[in-house]
C-alpha cells in the first residue's frame, strides 16, 4: 500500500478538489490518504472534512502551523502504507501511470519524471538522463541529484517508509530553504536501492509565488541555508571516486549555484530595504571559504562573487535594477 501525504496550508479550494480528485482516478493500486493541515484557516478543515466523508481511505489531521518539514514528518509517523509518496496539495499525480506500477519488494527510492505547467504551457521533465549509459550506479545518481534541481522535490518519487524509519530520515525543521534536497541527499547516502521509471506520474504547476515573506522573516538563515547545503554536497563529492577534471567540473557547478542564490538574495533585500548590516556580515562569513574554489567558475559567478566579496553594494543594486527589467521582459515572452 502507498501512503499518499499532502500537506496543506491555505491552498485555493478549487486547487485542493484538483488535487484529490486525481488521487480518485486510481483504479487498481491499494492506497490511503493523509492531509496534513499546517493550521491552515478554519474554512479549509471544514473543506477537507465534507470532501472525505465518502472516502475511507482519507484521514484528516490538523496541527499548528510549523511548516512543511513538521507536516512532512507527521505523515510519515502516520502513514501505514508500506511507501509514502508526497503531493504538493496545488499538484496533480497522473492516475494512470500510478495504477500500472510494480514495486519489487526491496526498492528503497523510486524515481519518476513528472510534466511542469505554467501559464498553460506544458513541459515533460525526465529527471535522469543518465539512464540512457550502458551501465550505471548509485554514484551517477548522487552526482545527478548535487546539480540537477529537477531532483530536488520530493514529489515524484516513491520512499520506502521503513528505509525512512531505519536511517532516521526526515526534514530538518530548521532548514528554510533546501530542505527537500537535504531531505533526498540524506536518503542517498544510506545506500538506497532506487529504480528510475520513464514515466510521468506527477503534474507539478509552478507559479509565481512571491518569496517576500520568507525573505522578510528569515534573510540571515537564508544565507545560512544555501552556505550549509553547498557544504554538504562538497562533502559528499570528496567521498565520490571522481578524477581531478570531473571533481572540478561538479566544485564549479555546486559553488556557482550558491554565489548565484546569495547575490539574488542580497538583490531581493535591497529592494525590499531590509540590506543591513548585520545581514551584510552574514554574507561576508558565508561566502569567505568558497575564495579557494572561486578560480573553476565562469566569469559571471567570478563577477558576483568579488561584487560581495568587496562589499559594492552600490553596483548589485545597479545590477538588481537590470535583473528585474530582464526578468519583467521574459516572464512577458512565456
């Protein structure tokens, strides 16, 4: 049986019928339900409630509000199905290609691909190209998932729970940022057995959800975040039997991306007037030790790097104003 989990906070009415309705076009797989509702208003219990009184195998429970990572967590304590499989409750799972899975008795991970959909536009994803080399290992899929983001939810893919509940996996609360990579690369490295299907099972609308909010109530962990997850997949590079060429071109990939999400982030607070000292200095420690690494990126990373490390906020501002009109205009084009 496969635990379905969802958690929701506030989510649009029409956007949580959408959600369970698709759930409901399974037909053969043995399943149940858990929706998690992160204190959500009062008006979304009541919604939740009225929906699975026909249903049996939905299970409503309400919590305070404490993110994502807690309700995450309390479903897979709840969840008595032998897998877990996450839904995003403004998301869709495709039925069909669910109903025809056969899951050998030791998979650990099962990885999928899934169709993105903005503004009515549709794009299939296939998450791992790797999968088209002869032969392939636990080692090319850890390297996948340290620069692919398309591998960093934790939808599409199918855990087994007991793996989960022996490794003493879970999502760390006290990330705010990152927590579903930090969550998949914890699994990996407990040597799960994972089968990659090319299928689509998941229909993930993205939207554009402003990020004030937690830019506003969170900067200097925000910084901190990006700062403990570029550690992270350093550490787990240096165990990987790689040569000096391919080392270096993963050190380039997993440091430009830090640098890049911390610029963006000090773009962010400029505009929002909330670039203060203390969150200056912040940025300071955090981007000290990637000096050493700094000489492998491309000119732009080289750019932003020496920008903060030389503290020219002047010049990011003047860069925020070109970022903002270049996102304004292709945002318009899609």
């Amino acid at each position: 049986m496969i635990s379905f989990i969802i958690p929701i906070y506030n989510t649009k009415l029409e956007l949580l019928k959408r959600c369970f309705s698709s759930i409901l076009e399974l037909k053969h797989l043995k399943y149940e339900v858990l929706l998690i509702d992160d204190g959500s208003e009062k008006f979304i219990e009541e919604f939740c409630k009225d929906f699975i009184k026909d249903y049996s195998n939905f299970y409503f429970f309400r919590k305070e509000n404490e993110g994502v990572s807690r309700a995450r967590n309390l479903g897979i304590k709840l969840a008595k199905g032998n897998y877990v499989f996450f839904i995003d409750s403004d998301d869709t799972i495709v039925a069909e290609s669910l109903d025809s899975l056969k899951l050998e008795k030791d998979t650990d991970l099962v990885l999928f691909d899934f169709e993105l959909i903005e503004k009515e536009k549709k794009k299939e994803i296939k998450v791992l190209d790797i999968i088209n080399k002869k032969n392939f290992n636990l080692k090319d899929i850890v390297l996948e998932f340290l620069i692919n983001s398309d591998l960093n939810a934790p939808w599409a893919k199918i855990y087994h729970r007991q793996f989960l509940l022996k490794n003493h996996i879970i999502f760390n609360k006290e990330i705010v940022t990152g927590e579903d990579l930090n969550f998949n690369l914890d699994c990996l490295m407990c040597n799960p057995k994972i089968i990659y299907e090319k299928k689509v099972v998941y229909n993930y609308y993205r939207e554009e959800i402003s990020s004030r909010n937690r830019l506003l109530k969170y900067k200097e962990r925000l910084i901190g975040n990006y700062n403990y997850l570029e550690k992270k997949k350093l550490k787990i590079l240096s165990k990987l039997d790689l040569d000096f060429q391919e080392k270096i071109f993963f050190i380039k990939n997993i440091v430009s991306l830090k640098i890049k999400n911390i610029f963006n982030t000090i773009i962010d607070a400029e505009e929002e007037k909330i670039l203060t000292l203390n969150f200056k200095n912040k940025i300071e420690e955090n981007i000290r030790e990637d000096l050493k690494n700094i000489k492998y990126t491309n000119f732009f990373t080289k750019l932003r790097y020496f920008l903060m490390y030389f503290k020219l906020w002047i010049i990011i501002k003047i860069v925020g104003k070109f970022r903002k009109l270049y996102l304004k205009v292709r945002r318009a084009k899609i």
